[in-house]
C-alpha cells in the first residue's frame, strides 16, 4: 500500500495522484507539486488515504509545500497576467491575420510557460505568432488547438436544460456518445434537439443509455413479429418506458396494443440508422 493525496488542478478536472511527504494534508488544502507543466498549485480532493500499489503510476512526485500566503499573492498576479497575455495574443491574431479564436490562457505557478488555448477549423501556422509571444513575455510559450467540446468546458453556459453545462460542473473527462444512442432512445434526430450549444451531440445522452440498452434486450423493436394473446402480429410502433406497443394482427389486420409482458417474440428486428440519417448527422459525433 501507498499513501497518497489527491490533488486537481481545474475546478472540473482529472484527480492526480501524490505522494504527501509525511504531512498530513486535508480535502480542501491549496498545495505546491511538481508536474509535467512545470510547477503548479492544486486543491486537494481528497486528504491522506493509502491505495493498493497498482493503482498508481511509480514514481510518484511528493507535495513541495502546502500553500502560503505568498503563494496565493502569486497566484493573483498570475492571473493577471494571464488577462493581460489574452488581449495581447489577440491583437498580434489579428495583425497576422490568422484564422483563429483565442479561447483562454493559462500561466504556470511558477511563471515557467504561458499556454494559449486556441479553436480554428484548420490548421494554423502560429510560428511567428509564437515569436512574437516570446519576446514580448520571455517565457515558454505553448499555443494548444483545442476542440469545441473543450471550448465549451473552459467558458461554460447553460444547456437546453436551464442548467449549467455537465462538462463545466461536475465531468472530469468527456463521455463517448452517438447518434446510435439517440435512436434507440427514441429522441428526436433533429440537431437542434441532441446537440448541445458546442454543436456536438449532448453528453446526457450517456446517462440513460444503459438502462435503454435493458429495455431493447426484453422490447421487441419496431417490425418485429410477435404472438399475442390475439395472435401473431407485426409490432408496428413501441414505447420503451412504458412497455406498451401497438401490434398489427396477421388475422384481422386490426391494430391491438399490448405490453411487453404479454408478448412474445417470435422474430426480432434491428433498429439501423439510414444512410441519410447518418450522412445528416455525422458533424455531432466529432469531438
């Protein structure tokens, strides 16, 4: 067993792992570590627990300090500088013409790199815009395209739903989602309806998905052919939540609803997507 804290760094983000140099750190505790990015401040998540060793990745880096007040004064100058680094940047995208949208900066705790987070549809060449970066603030400079998803997440909204965006408030990693899922939810494939304001399909969509995936298991679809206590017949519309369906009767050619327990399926069918539904809809599923 090791014995670890867990530190984040973004308000909504991933939980890394550190070792907490026998102090003893608590859920809530500012703390300076060693990352990857150079050296960076990060709220604990969690205080000191011990984990099996396979659950982390050796070596592990140990906590520098838990924060000072002198760290939270440089924290707030970075953010300032950080503001001022974003009006900068967009002033030289504009004068070399770039196709580009600045969407946030990040300045490292320890003044080390500066990272421009930035959307274009294509590539862009931003070597002389680095240039430029470099001289005028004489740190790294890292410029970083990132996807709508991500843009969504760092500036935040509400959704259709009233609430606050799901990737902004409480995801730590995106969640895969298709267009297969909203068919066999039974939602609307209209864009407007299963896209989110990234223009992506919404992320919500993943929440349910495992209990429609056990309703289609014990449902028959849509033109499967069932026996009903008024005989064999083609289910010609069903309601997944409430089991309820309509059959078409072989023998009168009348039309009887049922529920799922009443049936049974004799031949099932395949809910498919069409070619002009996937061609209509492929945009949402790109990150």
């Amino acid at each position: 067993m090791t014995e670890i804290i867990g530190v984040r760094f973004k308000s909504v983000g991933k939980i890394y792992y550190f070792s907490p140099a026998e102090l003893e750190i608590k859920a809530g505790e500012r703390v300076i570590v060693e990352t990857a990015r150079g050296v960076e401040c990060g709220e604990v998540v969690f205080g000191n627990k011990e984990v099996p060793d396979e659950e982390i990745v050796a070596p592990l880096k140990a906590v520098i300090r838990i924060a000072t007040e002198d760290d939270f004064k440089q924290i707030e100058k970075n953010k300032i500088k950080e503001k001022d680094a974003f009006g900068i940047c967009e002033e030289k995208i504009a004068k070399l013409g770039l196709n580009m949208s600045l969407v946030d900066v990040e300045c490292t705790f320890d003044n080390s790199k500066l990272l421009f987070y930035f959307t274009a549809e294509n590539r862009v060449d931003f070597r002389e815009l680095v240039k430029e970066l470099a001289a005028i603030f004489r740190t790294r400079i890292e410029l970083r395209q990132i996807g709508v998803r991500d843009e969504a997440k760092m500036m935040g909204g509400l959704g259709l739903c009233g609430r606050q965006f799901c990737c902004s408030s409480f995801l730590g990693d995106f969640q895969p989602v298709s267009i297969k899922m909203a068919k066999e939810q039974s939602l609307s494939l209209n864009p407007t309806k299963i896209s989110g304001a990234c223009g992506r399909l919404m992320c919500c969509l993943k929440y349910e998905q495992d209990g429609y995936e056990e309703l289609l298991r014990i449902t028959p679809k849509f033109g499967a052919i069932v026996d009903t206590p008024s005989g064999k017949g083609t289910v010609t519309d069903v309601n997944l939540i409430s089991g309820k369906m309509h059959v078409k009767l072989d023998a009168t050619g009348g039309d009887a609803v049922f529920t799922r327990d009443q049936v049974t399926i004799l031949k099932d069918s395949v809910m498919r997507l069409s070619r002009e539904e996937i061609n209509a809809l492929k945009e949402l599923e790109k990150n």
